[in-house]
C-alpha cells in the first residue's frame, strides 16, 4: 500500500523498498551534517552552526552531505555524499543568548548560579558543487 507524508516543503512517496521524492518546484538544495546538527540549505542561504575556528571572510568546505536534490536529480548518500561539496563564507562570529543553570537546596542555605553562552558561526551558503 502506498501512502504520502509531508515533509520539509516536499512530498516522500514510499513503494515497496525504494522511494521517490516529489519535489514543488525545481530547488537545488542539500543537507549538510556540521558538528552535530543536520541543515538544509540552498546557494545563497545563511546558516548559524556552533563555533568553529576559521576566520571571518574565510571560505570553509562542508563535505558531510547527506542527500542531494536538483529537479529530478537526487542522491542519497549512505551515509555521505562523495562527488557532493558545499561551499560556504564566515560571516561572522558570535555568542548565543546566555543560558542560565540554578539549583537551590532547600533548608540547607546553599544554593548556585551559574552562566553561560555559547559560540557560534554564521555561514553564508555560496556554491553546492557536484562532481
């Protein structure tokens, strides 16, 4: 039996043991694996990824690609794309809002505060090339 699920903006068509993807309107896009989170992105976009340590207005490669889709071309990698590159641009650097830890005990007149803020990046998406 056949049936259709919505997902991102595109429709998953499962048959038997393979699937299509239906797409809305041709769209090249990728998704990218950074550190430990998943994007999908397309040229031009701006992505915010944890902090990395390259420069700003450095070009920075991003060769995890996890499924690839222009029009009718698409590729689904296993776990990753090879003949697949994304390029991006540093935009800048930056600190995430601050992230607040308490714990109180009660009665025992103790208690602790403490802050943090996380870096991050933000990436321009200028080029997904296929080899």
């Amino acid at each position: 039996m056949e049936k259709l699920n919505k997902v991102w903006g595109f429709l998953l068509h499962y048959n038997t043991n393979k699937f299509i993807l239906l797409i809305r309107g041709v769209h090249m896009f990728a998704v990218v694996q950074v550190g430990g989170s998943q994007f999908k992105v397309g040229e031009g976009d701006n992505i915010d990824i944890n902090g990395i340590e390259e420069k700003e207005g450095k070009s920075v490669t991003l060769d995890k690609v996890l499924l690839f889709a222009d029009g009718h071309d698409i590729r689904v990698g296993q776990p990753f794309l090879k003949e697949v590159k994304v390029t991006a641009i540093v935009l800048k650097h930056f600190l995430n809002e601050r992230v607040i830890s308490y714990k109180y005990r009660r009665r025992k007149n103790s208690a602790w505060k403490k802050g943090h803020r996380q870096q991050r990046t933000s990436l321009n998406i200028t080029k997904i090339a296929v080899q």
